[in-house]
C-alpha cells in the first residue's frame, strides 16, 4: 500500500533522511510518515530500547522498507560508516537517546555519556559529509514547572530535575554553540510533551523495558490484568481535581510535526539558523481525567488508587503550541479518545503476539 505519489526529489534522487532512534516508539511513527511524504529513510539503532522486527512492522505499515543498520551512535567510526556507505544524507532526525527518569538518577554518566556523545558525533559529521539540517528531541522536561501557563518557548529553562532532563537542556546548548560557531548546520529543536498512543494499524507502539514508568504504558498494562491497580501519584496538587495535569500528545500527530519540520529546513524556510518549536496540544488533562477519558474510549474500567506523591513530579504543564502552529503549519488533530484506544489496541496485539 505505498503512499508515495508525491517523491521529495533532489537531483532526481529521493532526499534521504537519516533517523537516529528510528526503531524505537516516537522514530518508528516517524518513519512511516517520512516515507508516506516521499523520503528515503536509513534507520539507525543500537537496539538497547527496541526489536529489529520494528522495521518489518514499519514495512508493513508503510509498504517500504527502510535500511536499517545495527549501530551505536557512540561509535564514531560505526556511524561514519554509515555515513560514507549511504552518501547523500539531506538532514538527520536525532532520536536516540536513554530516555527514563529514574534510571538516569541511579546512572547519571551512562546518561550524559549516551545523550551527549552521541549528539557530539553526529555534528561532527554532519560538516563532513555535507549535512546541512538536523531535528533533535527535546522535551518539555527543559521547563520545569513554568511559572506561567500554558507555558511558551521563550519560558526560562530552570535547572533540570534529573540527569536525563539535563542531558536534553546541554544538547540543546551544544546545538546552538555548534550552530553559533559558523558550522553549516540548520537546527530545529522539537520540545514534546507527554507522547501516547500507538499507530493506528497496532503495528506500531512503545514497548516498555520492565515495569512501565510512564502512566499510559502502566495503564493499559492494568487494563489488561498485567498489573494489579494503577497508582495516582497525588490528588492534592493545586490543580482542578487535584491530580497532575499534563499535555499529552497523539505520537502520530507527534511524528509528523517531525515531517514538517524536515521540510521546513530543506526548503530554507527557517527564520533562524537554530529553531525552537513546543509540540503539544495545549490542552492540559489531568491523571483522573486521562484514566475516565480511557474507560470511556475502552469501555474497560480501570482498578485505580490514589497514593502519594511522586517525588520529583511537576504540579501541572501545558503547551502554548502556537509557534508549531503558525511556523510550521502543524496542529494536533487526534482526540484524546482516540489516542487512548490506539494505546489500547497496541497491547490488544502486544498480547495477541505473545509479548506482554
Ligand atoms: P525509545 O527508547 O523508544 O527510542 C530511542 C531509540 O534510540 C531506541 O530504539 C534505542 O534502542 C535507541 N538508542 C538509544 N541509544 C542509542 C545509541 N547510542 N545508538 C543508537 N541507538 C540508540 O524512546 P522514544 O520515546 O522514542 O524517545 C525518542 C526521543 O525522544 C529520545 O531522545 C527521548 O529522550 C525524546 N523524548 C521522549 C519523550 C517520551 O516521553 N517518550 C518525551 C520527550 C522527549
Ligand atoms: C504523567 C503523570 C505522574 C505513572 C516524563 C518525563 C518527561 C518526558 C515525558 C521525556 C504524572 C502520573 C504516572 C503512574 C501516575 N519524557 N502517573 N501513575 O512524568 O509527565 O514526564 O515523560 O522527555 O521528561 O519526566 O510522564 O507518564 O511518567 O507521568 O499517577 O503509574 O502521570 O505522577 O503526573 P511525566 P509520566
């Protein structure tokens, strides 16, 4: 079933994408939609946080079959490798990453080595090998709690709560300073939110290491009789129901803002060399909110308690998703319902297939 009537060219060649991270949750959606807009995309990964049958599914998914190479983006040789075999990258989207809180509180050097050397090599080869536009993941973590909602890209940055969440703010400085140093590089710097929800075919999902930390992968494994109950982390916050309010985004709608922005940087049509775009809906849903919406969507009620706090926890953050919206012409369009029920279909068939 290939979409691809309307090829991106360049020299009458498809323009190639390199995508870092792309067998994992948010660069498998990714992917299909770069490949349904006409690009040619080489999957990088290490495989630390995903399965190579992603790349079957993504297959499936989109009727192309992206190369994919088995490499560690800490490897420099490795990934120039990959570099002079495949030629003629356009612009890299940069995912991979370590990515859980918590972990990296107990491993702060595995996190800043990951997080940081890998960006470092990249840039660094991107001069060499005439790459010009680079996407990074960053995330809302970069705000803390904002005193001021919903919250804008020109918020100030305040120290990060975690290693992780550090290792997000200096890659977005190295970027800059790169970029600021006269390096022919384009940069756009995409700030998620709360990413949920899997494809739509259940083709495509997140696939939690271990016990999920996240609310929505813990969810549905309690849906599904996996976990007993779902903990509440608090229901004194100063919020409306007093549970934590986030802005939780469709990851389909979430990848292709990452289209968009790929096309922005190829077409020229950035303002500045380095920008920064909040990618969210704006709407701000509370946890007890999320878990009704879910029983809603699901018809499947959910065995939930209220117990304390989690340490560390912002109160409540939302996006001002304006500039994404007028800049790049990308707006979140899938219901909160909707994002819900394509969560639970993926566990449906992670089940379905024997894995969780
Ligand atoms: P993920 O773990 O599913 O995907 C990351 C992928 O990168 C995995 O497939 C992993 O195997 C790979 N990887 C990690 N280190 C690597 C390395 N050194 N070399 C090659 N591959 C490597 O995570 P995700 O949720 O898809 O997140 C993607 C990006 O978005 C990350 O940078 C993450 O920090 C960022 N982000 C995620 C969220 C979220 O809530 N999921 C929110 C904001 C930002
Ligand atoms: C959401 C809400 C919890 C689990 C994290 C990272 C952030 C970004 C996105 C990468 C919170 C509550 C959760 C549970 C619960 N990632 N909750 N019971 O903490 O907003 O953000 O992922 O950049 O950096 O910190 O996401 O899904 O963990 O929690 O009540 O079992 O759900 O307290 O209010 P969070 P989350």
């Amino acid at each position: 079933m290939s979409k691809m009537t309307n090829y991106k060219m360049h020299d009458g060649m498809k323009q190639k994408v390199l995508v870092t991270g792309g067998t994992g949750y948010i660069g498998s959606h990714t992917v299909v939609e770069l490949q349904a807009a006409g690009y040619e995309v080489v999957v990088v990964d290490n495989l630390s946080n995903s399965n190579a049958d992603v790349i079957d599914n993504i297959e499936k998914v989109s009727g192309i079959r992206p190369a994919f190479e088995k490499v560690d983006c800490l490897d420099y040789a490795g990934l120039e490798s990959v570099f002079a075999k495949h030629g003629g990258f356009q612009a890299i989207i940069h995912f991979a990453a370590s990515k859980a809180v918590g972990e990296s509180v107990q491993k702060p050097l595995l996190y800043y080595r990951n997080n940081i050397v890998s960006l470092i090599n990249l840039l660094e080869l991107m001069p060499k090998y005439g790459v010009g536009g680079i996407v990074f993941s960053s995330s809302c973590t970069v705000y803390g709690q904002p005193d001021e909602l919903p919250v804008t890209e020109d918020a100030p940055i305040k120290k990060a709560e975690s290693p992780y969440g550090n290792t997000k703010q200096i890659n977005e400085e190295i970027i800059r300073d790169t970029v600021a140093s006269g390096a022919p590089i384009n940069a756009i710097l995409l700030r998620y939110f709360n990413p949920i929800g899997a494809h739509p075919t259940a083709l495509l999902g997140e696939l939690p290491n271990g016990v999920p930390q996240n609310l929505v992968p813990y969810l549905t494994q309690t849906a599904i009789g996996i976990r007993e109950k779902l903990s509440v982390f608090g229901d004194d916050y100063n919020t409306p129901d007093g549970s934590c309010v986030r802005d939780f985004i469709n990851v389909v709608d979430l990848a292709k803002a990452h289209v968009v922005a790929i096309d922005r940087i190829l077409r020229g049509g950035q303002k500045e060399k380095v920008e920064v775009f909040n990618i969210g809906t704006g709407k701000g849903v509370s946890v007890l909110e999320l878990i009704h919406a879910f029983e809603k969507a699901t018809g499947v009620k959910l065995n939930y308690q209220i117990v304390g706090r989690r340490a560390g926890d912002i109160e409540k953050v939302w996006a001002n998703p304006e500039r994404a919206n007028t800049e790049l012409g990308w707006k979140a369009g899938t219901s909160l319902e909707d994002t819900l029920l394509s969560a639970w279909n993926w566990q449906l068939k992670l089940r379905e297939r024997g894995i969780q």
